[in-house]
C-alpha cells in the first residue's frame, strides 16, 4: 500500500511541475519583455552569385524490368489505312430550360389519423393540397417543416419559406 501512495505522490507532483511549466510559459507570453534584438551581420557578400550548371541526359527505354526480371517485347505494328466517309455532325438541338414555377407554402395539417402531413402549397398561383413525395406538374415535394417546404424540379431543389 506503502508504494503505491509513493509512486501517486510522484505522479502528481509530476503532472503539477508539467502543468506549472505550460502556464509559466503561457503567463510568461503576456507579461514578459517585448525586446526583440536585431543584429545585422554584414558578413555576407551580396556581390557573388553562384551559377549552377544543369546536367542534362537522356533515359534509354528499359528493355528489362529489374523487378520481375521480365523482358519487354515491342509488338510490332503495321499501319492500317481507314478510308473513311466524312461524318456529317449535327448541332445539338438547344435545350428548353423551363423556368423554376412560382411557388407559396402555407403550412401543414397533421390528421390523427394519418401519419403524414398534408401541406397547403401554391403552385403557379394554383392552390393544391399534397402529401410528401408528391407530383404536382414535375415538382416533387421532397421535405416537410414546420416553417419550410423542400421541392424538386429540374434536377434542382429549392427550400420556400412559410408565408
């Protein structure tokens, strides 16, 4: 029992001293001079600059691989001649981008009944009443909140506010 009260005596005062020196030298940052010395040395020439010379060769292709003591073989090709009819590219045709509809949310009635809540939503200044997952026109209802309502349309998806 004797050692290890010993040895915890000499694991706290341990940490203590650790922790000691970081708040020291933390304090320290704060309440320490500010003296910085500068000393210049003009021992350096500014005068000679050394030129490196590059050394430039040329890799041969490896004939053997040095791992797997493999020797590489170069198949050897014949030129093939294609004639060919000139292929005639069409434009692409522009696509139609249809603007994102105008949309209002009004809220949503949650039945005892049912699980899922109904949503009040103006589509295009037209009142509909739809579920979650919901097509109304190519525009799917994705999320429900309390105070926003997440569609889709046109591979985007945009959040509207409550009004």
């Amino acid at each position: 029992m004797d050692t290890k009260k010993t040895i915890n005596i000499i694991l706290i005062l341990v940490v203590l001293s650790l922790w000691g020196t970081v708040g020291y030298k933390y304090i320290n940052r704060f309440f320490g001079d500010d003296e910085l010395d500068y000393t210049l040395s003009n021992a350096y020439n500014y005068d000679t600059i050394s030129i490196i010379k590059k050394d430039t060769f040329a890799l041969q292709p490896l004939i053997k691989d040095p791992f797997l003591n493999k020797v590489f073989s170069k198949p050897t090709t014949t030129p093939v001649i294609v004639h060919s009819t000139p292929v005639v590219k069409k434009e692409p045709e522009p696509k139609v981008i249809t603007p994102f509809p105008y949309v209002q949310y009004f809220g949503y009635i949650k039945s005892k009944d049912k699980k899922e809540e109904l949503i009040l939503i103006k589509v295009n200044n037209r009142l509909e009443r739809v579920r979650l997952n919901s097509n109304i026109d190519g525009l799917v209802i994705k999320k429900i909140y309390k105070d926003s309502v997440s569609v889709f349309y046109n591979n985007e998806t945009r959040s509207f506010k409550k009004k």
